[in-house]
C-alpha cells in the first residue's frame, strides 16, 4: 500500500497469486488504516466496522467465501461479497476495500476479473524498477521496501491501463 502524490489518496495494489499482474486500487484513508492494522495485527479495543461486519458474518452462522472485484465504471471499482450460509451462497454488493478488509479479517480469497489485472511493462522502467518489482520471499510477495520503490517508480501512462 502506498500514497498516491498527485491525488493524496492510497494506493492498495494487489498482486497475482504466482504472476506478475497488478491491480491498483484508489481507497480512503479509513480502509487503508483498516488493512494495514489487520496486516500487522494491530488491535482496538472496540471493533471497528470490519472487525463488526466479521463478527456479523459468523454470528449469523455465515461464511465469507471469497471476494471477487468485478469491474471499474467512470474510476470507481465494484466488489462483491460471496457468503455462504448452510446450501446457499448470497452475493452482497461493495467496495473492494471494505471487501479486501473484511477477507483479510476471516482468511477468504480475493479474485479480480481478468480484465482488471495488467502486466506491467518492466523493460521500459529501467533496472531500478525491474530490480523494485521483483518478488521477494515465499508465494511472490514483495518486501515493504520493493513496493515502496516499485510504487515510486510508477508512471502516469502505468495506470491509464486500469481506465481510471
């Protein structure tokens, strides 16, 4: 995650499972702080909203199955929560970064429809941001400090693939 200079708003950008497409998305600072105390297990003494919405989701006897960002119309991303409850699946409308919030809380998967996700052209940001991008670590994730400078080497003409 990542603030973005030019709008002030964060940047949650989200990586293939075992590829190299991304998906960034634009969220609220209140999303972002969720995300980032869930990541780095950080907790309130009171819940906060996602924290509630779990609580919710199992107390009526539900589960959250998955995430799955939809689509993106006139620069505003769709979700939808798929949860299960005994033989049925209901699907709830949101936004990804509640939905990205909530999964992180209760473990569910998170997908985005193919046409979101785009491969970044690395040959032409240098060696600093092919160095930047590369994974780290076990199942591909980045290190703070990579993104930290893949985010910085980012381009504006990066993200006029996203249509935004």
């Amino acid at each position: 995650m990542g603030l973005d200079s030019t709008t002030h708003s964060y940047v949650l950008v989200l990586q293939e499972k075992g590829g190299s497409r991304l998906l960034p998305i634009w969220i609220g600072q209140p999303e972002a702080e969720s995300i980032v105390m869930q990541i780095h297990n950080i907790k309130r003494v009171r819940p906060l909203t996602h924290d509630l919405c779990k609580s919710l989701i199992l107390g009526l006897g539900g589960a959250l199955r998955r995430v799955q960002i939809t689509r993106v119309e006139k620069n505003t991303y769709y979700a939808e929560l798929h949860i299960s409850r005994g033989e049925g699946v209901v699907q709830i409308d949101a936004r990804p970064s509640d939905s990205i919030a909530i999964a992180l809380r209760v473990a569910a998967p998170i997908y985005a429809a193919e046409s979101l996700l785009s491969s970044i052209e690395l040959e032409e940001q240098g060696d600093e941001a092919t160095e930047a991008s590369e994974p780290s670590g076990e199942g591909g994730e980045m290190s703070a400090e990579q993104l930290k400078a893949y985010l910085e080497n980012l381009r504006p003409e990066d993200f006029g693939k996203f249509n935004l």
